[in-house]
C-alpha cells in the first residue's frame, strides 16, 4: 500500500468513524423499485445511507427491510425518521425533512419522538439537535451537507449565479433547462479552482467517496475525477428532466418542494407508512458480513449500494467472506443489485466462495440482467455513478 493510500484512508477513517455522512440517499429508488421487483415474502437486505431508500422499499410491502449499516449515525437519521412518521402529524414532519428546519425541535424530541427512538439515536439527536434549529437547513449539515454548504456559498458569493440556478430548477422542459446550463451554469461553476476543490481527497471523503472508488472512476476519466463529476452534471444538468429530481434540488437549495421530494415524504406514502408499513423496517448497526452471520434469515433482494468499490483494492479478503456470507445467506434465486464508480466492475465475478465443501466463482453463480441495469441506468435522476448491476443467483 503506498503512503498516499495510507494517508487517504486514515482521512476516509476519520471522517467516517465521527461524522454523519448521508444527510439524503443517492442512490434513485424509482430505478430499484424497477429492479427489485419485490413481493410480501421477500426479504432485503439494504445498507442504510439516510434511510430514504429503505422508507420506499416498504411501501411495496415486502415481508421485512433490514437496514444495516457500520455508522450508528446513518441508523440514528433513519430511526427520526422512523420516531417522526409514527409520532407527529404530517405537517410537522414536513417542517423536519422537507425543510430542513424545525426551530422547536429540542422540545419535539423529548415529548413526542424519544419514546420510538433507541438510547444510542436518543442521545445523538439530543447533542445534535443544532442540526435542525440552527440558521443552515440539515440538508447542510454532516460531512456530504457541508460541501453542498460551501457549493451554494460558491454559487451565492463567488460565481454569483443564485438566479440562473433558480430559473435553472425552474425550467419546464430539459432544452429550456439546458440552454440555462450550458449559458449561465457550467463555466461559471467548473472552474480551475472548483475542479482542484471537487477533486481532493478531503471533499471525496466527505461525500463518502474513498481512494479505492476515485481509482475505479479515474481509470476510465484519464485520472482525473473532476472530468467524471462535469460528465455526471453535463447528463443531470442538459439531458434528463430536472422538475422532479429531488437529489440535487435538495442540495442546490437545503430544502425539497412538495413536488419535487422523496416518497417518504409525500402525504399519501407518509400516511401509508404511518399506517403500518413503516414497521417493515428495523435497523441494524455492523458490518454486512456481521449481520449475514448473526441473523438465521434467508434474504431474497440484497441491495449493495456502491461499497464494493471501497473493498476491492487492499481489503479485497473483506470482500471475499462478505460474499461468503452472501452466499450463505441467499434465498433461493436471490436477487443482488450494486452499483460503481467504474463504467465496469470486474473484481466481483472472480470472488471465490464455498458451496457444500466446493469452491465456486461467484461469477458461476449468478447471471446479470444486463439489459434491465443498462437502461435503468440511463434515466438515473443521481447519476453519479458509472455503472449498475442487476444480478440473480441461479437455481
């Protein structure tokens, strides 16, 4: 491992093990729902993020979702959620996550949600609860929060573009909101200086993106994973429909609009989480491989999200057993979605796991819906990620 790997994981390390991360998913789950194609016997397996996703799953009314994830803070944001639509009117919860703001929030938690919430989510919101009475929306708050923060100071104070931004969210049609990109937008944002910022190691981490990852994006972007990022909004930005991408209204703005927000936070998917769906969901705080191994369930849908990427260089053996567990774990004809920062993922196919005593290619045992994940992939309101994969375990 060179010191540069060195370093850049002790940072990732770092930001990772004392901060919120994840203030929204970003990962589009109008593609998943496609995807999963989910039943009332099935059973998913999601690593948390913000929660958002898992909130949405439900409301296809599977058996159960099992959120887990490493950082108690992602569980935590995912238990308010869970506290608030179980305890406060509609009105109220809109004012927490489609603002960003509730000003009366300390008294809030005490009365209404500490009842639903675990004494690990109790006392984080209980030392955090600036997050949603301060002056900056949560959408500004954790590590990815605070560069969307200094993205909308940049756009605000620097480039100085707030209205053509705001027309930009505006715009009707995607050759309207395109015109405004590309003659008010792009050049004043990707500037040298933004490019050198976006592009560090720090802000990566930040958004939750480790060297590991930057290396799978940078071999198809001749090193350089600012020209990802412009190629990303180029594709947001000037060819797909903006008036209903929440993803990146919420971080242009700190806040969602009716319209323009995610399920969950919609009256009628809130009322019907409300009425029971949400209780679909228990959260669970340790590794993926952990979780396979301490719970006795079969899970049918595993959704991965992009954190092979973070494996698949040094930690590689972590990788392996992870699928081990996998495997272990599977349903019959089990379904496994991920998605990846590379255009093609090909560390996944020459894992090698155990099956009643024989070693087997986990590339052996799966077959990949690719022409699904391809045009899936093409609407993807995120798009921040080169490529998605849609894989079912053979019989």
């Amino acid at each position: 491992m060179s010191l540069i790997n060195w370093f850049s994981g002790k940072w990732f390390g770092m930001v990772h093990g004392n901060n919120l991360v994840y203030n929204t998913c970003w990962e589009d789950p109008r593609l998943d729902r496609v995807a999963l194609e989910l039943g009332p016997e099935d059973t998913v397996m999601v690593i948390t993020s913000a929660g958002c996703n898992a909130l949405d799953y439900a409301l296809d009314a599977p058996k159960h979702v099992y959120a887990v994830d490493m950082n108690p803070r992602q569980n935590a944001l995912l238990e308010l959620k869970i506290a608030g639509i179980k305890a406060l009117p509609y009105e109220t919860f809109w004012e927490l996550f489609g603002n960003g703001r509730l000003p009366n929030f300390r008294e809030v938690l005490r009365t209404q949600l500490k009842p639903h919430l675990s004494p690990w989510a109790l006392a984080y919101w209980e030392r955090h609860s600036s997050f949603f009475t301060g002056k900056r929306s949560f959408y500004f708050r954790g590590s990815s929060g605070a560069v969307a923060h200094f993205c909308n100071y940049y756009i605000d104070k620097v480039a100085k573009i707030r209205p053509e931004v705001t027309a930009f969210l505006d715009a009707k049609t995607v050759e309207e909101q395109a015109e405004i990109y590309h003659r008010s937008i792009r050049s004043a944002f990707w500037t040298g200086f933004m490019k050198k910022v976006m592009g560090s190691d720090t802000t990566l981490s930040m958004l939750g993106v480790p060297r590991q990852q930057r290396q799978q994006v940078e071999q198809h972007f001749n090193g350089k994973i600012s020209k990802f990022m412009e190629h990303c909004m180029e594709v947001v930005f000037a060819k797909l429909p903006i008036h209903d991408n929440y993803f990146w209204r919420v971080y242009m703005t700190g806040r969602y609009t009716p319209e323009c927000c995610p399920n969950y936070l919609k009256r009628e998917h809130f009322e019907a989480l409300k009425g029971g769906l949400v209780d679909l969901i228990s959260t669970h705080t340790m590794s993926i491989e952990q979780f396979l191994v301490q719970n006795n369930v079969k899970i049918t849908h595993f959704i991965l999200l992009d954190h092979m990427d973070w494996l698949s260089t040094f930690k590689y053996a972590l990788l392996e057993s992870e699928w081990q567990a996998i495997v272990d774990r599977a349903a019959p004809k089990a379904r496994v979605m991920y998605r990846s920062g590379g255009m093609k993922v090909e560390y996944v196919e020459p894992i090698r796991v155990k099956i009643d005593g024989q070693e087997r290619r986990v590339g052996d045992l799966v077959t990949y819906n690719t022409e699904l994940a391809e045009k899936l992939h093409e609407v993807d309101r995120v798009h921040t990620y080169g490529s998605f994969y849609i894989a079912d375990f053979k019989k």
